[in-house]
C-alpha cells in the first residue's frame, strides 16, 4: 500500500514535491521492517557431488 500511496502522490503532484514527503517516510520504513530474506545456500557442493559418481 505504502508503494501505491507513494506513485499515487507522485502523479497528482510532482516527483520533487514536498506533499510527498510522508508518503515516502512511510515507505522507507516499510522497507526498512520488511523480512530480510534467508541466504541461499550454495548448491555447487552438492552438484559436484553427484556429478563426481559418474566420473
């Protein structure tokens, strides 16, 4: 919402407008809370693994 409420704003003002200003806070915030994904783990152990029973 806070990504929609954002353009919503840019579009009936101008991307530099201080009117934004909010919007923007709210959404960099959003961000900032959002869960941070996991690593993915790298793979390549276990290819060359299976790939060694061949070789």
């Amino acid at each position: 919402p806070e990504m929609a409420a954002l353009l919503t704003c840019w579009a009936t003002s101008s991307v530099d407008s201080p009117s934004c200003a909010q919007t923007v806070q709210a959404l960099t915030e959003c961000m900032r809370r959002a869960p941070k994904s996991s690593k993915h783990t790298n793979t390549i152990n276990y290819h060359l693994a299976r790939l060694g029973k061949f070789l």
